[in-house]
C-alpha cells in the first residue's frame, strides 16, 4: 500500500529538549552520556545538566563547567542575544561505580513566555579535579511560535518536500533573512541494518513580505522503491544583518511501504 505521510513541527509548545547524544544504536536501552537542557514557558525557568555512562571513568571526582555558549530571543519587532551569553557555572561531581555521571548545572528564571521564540546552547565540559577536560557535551532548547517546518513524503508523486513558513517576522530586515537546512537520510530494509547521514543542504536568502515567508528547502525526486526511507530537516533562520537565530523548526516523513 503506497501513502503520502507529511509531518508538520510548529517548534513551539512546552519548552522543546535537545541533546547530543554520544551515539549508540538506535532504540538501545543504554543512557549515554549527554548534556541536557530544558526552557519552559510555562515556569519560564531554564535548567541544565549532564547526565549517562561512559563520558568519565567510573568512581571519578570531576568538575562540570556549564557554559551559556549562545541563545537569543525575539519579539515581532525585535530580536538581542540573552544577557547570559558567556557565563560559566562550575559545579563538582563524582561518578559512580558503574561509570554513570549526573550532575545538575545552572538554573535560572527569564521571561521566555513573553517572547515568540527563544533559544539557548549549553556546553558542558567535563574536567579532572587537575583541569584536565575529560569529555565535552552540547545542548540546546528552541522555542518558536512563528515558524512552521514541514517534511512530505509522498509515494504517489515519488517526491519529498522540505518547507518552512514563518509569520510575525516584522524585525527590520536590513540584510534579509537566511534560512540554513540541515538534512538527515535514512535508509535500509527491516531485517538489515539501517544506513545514514546527516549534512547541510543549504542556505537560502529571502526577505519576509508583511512579516510572512514560505520556502522550500529542498524536492527530492524518487529514482527507486526503497523498503525503507527517512528524511529529517532542521531549518534555523537567522537575521542575516546581525547573524542572531530568531526562528528554529524540525520535521520529519517516512517513505515506505
């Protein structure tokens, strides 16, 4: 049976988590160790820390600086680089018997509700009690309530679509906008193993026209019938006069039968 799965983010709702993981197969039931970050606007507090196995030895006195490598916020009129920016909280910590490490890093109150997006990267770097950096893990937290991001497979037109559109983007535009795609494939059958990539696909400038854009980031037009086939698409946008990001969304379709 062949179907068309369009998956749509509106990269808003309660404070979305990212981490990058260590690795790992996929569905593996180990927690490796990562950074972690959330940004609620419900609470609006932001909370970081580190946590898994195997980032240190085991039974390991360590110290975990969490800096505040980025982060910005905007209105529909005006977007600034969080006063954070650069600041570093230093916290001690011991690993256990079995190698796992969590330590909890800076917490702290801002008004994200008050905002259409927000965002924030962390980075922890893990150190010996000598400052020697023992293991180094990002995080990052997105909040957009202006940006949609959509990923569309469709078996019957043999295509797949990348697309974003924005609204309230009335910030003054000196340079236009950039839209930068990130693209992750993923492919194999059910009982083999499943290949990947991930890689930027582009950057693409516009302008908003009222304050809306709509863009497609990329058409990927089907040669074969794979038995399995997943694409990702992260989009950020970026004020192209200041370099800030103001605007984030990921998606993701399945082509298969």
């Amino acid at each position: 049976m062949k179907y068309s799965r369009p998956i749509a983010v509106l990269a808003g709702g309660l404070g979305l988590i990212a981490s990058l993981l260590t690795g790992g197969p996929a569905g593996a039931a180990v927690n490796y160790f990562h950074a972690w970050i959330t940004c609620d606007p419900v609470t609006n507090q932001i909370t970081t820390g580190v946590t898994g196995l195997y980032g240190v030895a085991p039974s390991w006195d360590v110290v975990v600086d969490f800096k505040v490598e980025s982060g910005y916020a905007a209105t529909a009129t005006t977007s600034a680089a969080i006063p954070a920016t650069g600041s570093v909280t230093s916290v001690p910590g011991r690993s256990t018997a079995a190698g796992d490490l969590t330590v909890a890093g800076y917490s702290r109150s801002w008004p994200i509700s008050n905002h259409l997006f927000y965002t924030e990267k962390v980075v922890a770097t893990v150190k010996n009690t000598s400052g020697g950096i023992l293991a180094t893990r990002t995080a990052m937290c997105h909040r957009d309530l202006r940006s949609t991001v959509t990923m569309t497979c469709d078996r019957e037109a043999q295509k797949i679509t990348a697309r974003i559109e924005g609204t309230q983007f009335n910030e003054y535009e000196p340079g236009g906008l950039w839209i930068r795609y990130e693209r992750e494939w993923r492919s194999g059958s059910a009982t083999g193993p499943i290949f990947s990539s991930r890689f930027t696909e582009a950057t693409h400038a516009l302008r908003s026209v009222d304050g809306a854009f709509s863009d497609v980031g990329w058409v990927k037009q089907m040669t074969t019938d794979p038995e399995f086939y997943e694409e990702t698409v992260w989009a950020t946008v970026i004020l192209a006069g200041t370099g800030r990001t103001i605007g984030y969304g990921t998606a993701t379709c399945v082509y298969s039968d």
